[in-house]
C-alpha cells in the first residue's frame, strides 16, 4: 500500500480511461476526458503540473468545486473557450466530482491510496432539484398533427420525436440507430446505445403508424439522419448521433415555438413527457422505472420528483 505521498493521481487517471479507449468503450473515455481536462485546467489555473496523491485532500476538492462554479469556462476541441461560456452549474459539478470520486474509489481499490485518505469519505456531492419540462397530452397532439411537409427535413424530425414518445421515452440515440432488422414482428428489439442492454417491447398503434410511413432493407437505418451508403465504427456511429441530436434539438425548439408552445423542448423531453403521463395514468413506479430502461427504481424515483406538483394540488383540493 502506497503512502499519501507516493504517486501521481493524474497518472493513474490516464491509466484508468486509456482502459475505455482500448475496450472501445468511447462514451465513457470521452465523459472521463472531459473530466479529466477540467481537473488539468484547475491545476494550471494553481500552477501545478500534476496531482500527486498527497495533495488530493479535502481542501483541494473544495477549491476544484468553487472554481468550477465561478471561473471554469468551457473549450472546445482545439482548447479555445468558447464563445458566451459560462462557469458549471450546480449539478454539472456534482457530476464532474462523482467522476473524480469513482477514479478515486478504484486508486483505493488498487492499493494506490490509503482507504483512510480518500478525501471523498468526508466530501458531499451537493445536487439542486432542476425542472424537468414535459408535454401534456394536448401538446403532443398539436405537434403530431401540425402540418408539415413530408419534404422537408422537420417532417422526420417530427417522427423521430413522436416515436421516442410512443416507444415509451425511448432515448433519441436509439430511435436513430434503429435498423428494420430491429423491428421483429410485433416487437422492436434492439441494443440502448447508453449501456448495451438488449431491449424488446411491444410496437404500440401510433409507433406503427409512424413506421408505415417508411421502408428499407434489413440493415438500413429507419429514420434518415444516418447515411446507409456506408459502414461506421462505433465511434463514428456516436458522432452522427450526437451531431443529428444536435440540430434535431435546435429544429424542435423552432416548431414548438410555432405552436406558441414556449418550453425548453429537446430530444429528451419526449422521455420526461413519456414519464410524466405514465404517471398520471396510475402507472406503478416499477413499471414506469422498467418502460424508462433504468437499472432501479430509485433512479425512477428521482428522475420522477420535479413531476410532483399535481400531486400536492391534489392533496389540496
């Protein structure tokens, strides 16, 4: 068992992700990268090259915290902050310090560090309650039924956003990397991109109705945001994801806004709508916690909180 003072954290940080990098596992080696530069940012904003882990104490997790709320700015790829930066929010620096937490937690259990000397044992990774917008029932009609035409690249985008509805809050990762091959019989199976679980549900009425609308080959992709002129690494996969996520979410902010319907709309409100009407409806916290694909009921529990305030109106009544 190495001492406070033998060995470099940052060294063994490099060693931990390259792990990802080599398994291929990108998403992950890309969020812990991210985490990684910032935490390589603070120590160059103290003048400090490296982190040894006698240095990485309490004090040193209060400092990161702080100058993550107040002067961090993020870069883009080539290391140039970007234009209108701002510093972390709250919840964006609980996140980035559970990543150092779990890089930390794994120095201890290889010996590294003391486990006595783990500065997150003393260390509370503050969180605030965020509002989570969703649709009504009423919204999601007016939007299904605006006119658009079928043309025009916002027609798709449309049915990408409807479909990850109706497929019970499906992630717009995986409604854009579905296949036909996905759709088998009845029921669409398929892999989450988020975490590689098999998936299989029923095809509901109004997804089927949003699929009859297109057609292809077995291993052409349903929606047309990815070429199927060519084959991607998983990796490249990632990328035309993130960059289609990206500008459907700008589309889908503009055409709800034509609704006169002025709400943060993304990709992922389709998820919170989802949830939110599953709720109403009765639903049990199991069932909606195994619809949404979450790893436990607490996480649904969670997620479900901002949801509440129609059960304290009702309290009320």
């Amino acid at each position: 068992m190495k001492g406070r003072g033998g060995g470099s954290f940052l060294d063994f940080y490099r060693a931990y992700i390259q792990a990802y990098r080599n398994d291929n596992q990108m998403r992950l080696f890309e969020k812990y990268s991210n985490v990684y530069n910032k935490l390589a940012d603070y120590l160059s904003h103290t003048k400090k090259k490296d982190l040894a882990y006698s240095d990485l104490t309490l004090k040193f997790l209060q400092g990161f915290e702080k100058w993550l709320l107040t002067d961090y700015r993020p870069k883009d790829k080539q290391g140039v902050i970007r234009k209108n930066a701002k510093a972390n929010k709250r919840n964006t620096v609980s996140k980035t310090l559970s990543f150092i937490k779990t890089i930390v937690r794994q120095a201890v259990k290889a010996g590294e560090l003391p486990y006595t000397d783990n500065p997150f044992l003393n260390y509370e990774l503050a969180t605030e309650k965020t509002h989570k917008d969703r649709l009504t029932r009423e919204e999601i009609l007016a939007f299904e039924q605006m006119p658009i035409k079928e043309a025009l690249k916002d027609y798709h985008i449309r049915n990408v956003f409807l479909m990850q509805y109706y497929c019970a809050g499906s992630r717009v990762g995986d409604v854009l990397a579905l296949k036909w091959e996905n759709i088998q019989g009845t029921r669409l199976v398929f892999k989450m991109e988020k975490t590689q679980a098999r998936q299989s549900l029923e095809i509901p009425p109004a997804a089927r109705r949003i699929l009859a609308l297109y057609s292809g080959e077995p291993q052409d992709f349903i929606f047309p945001f990815i070429a199927n002129s060519r084959t991607y690494t998983k990796t490249e996969l990632e990328s035309q994801i993130e960059s289609s996520t990206s500008y459907i979410n700008k589309r889908l902010k503009i055409l709800f806004k034509r609704l006169g319907i002025n709400k943060n709309i993304s990709t992922h409100v389709a998820r919170h709508s989802f949830a939110d009407q599953a709720r109403k409806s009765g639903s049990s916290l199991y069932n909606i916690s195994k619809s949404l694909r979450h790893s436990s009921t607490k996480i649904t529990e969670i997620y479900l909180e901002s949801f509440d305030e129609s059960a304290v109106d009702n309290v009320l009544e």
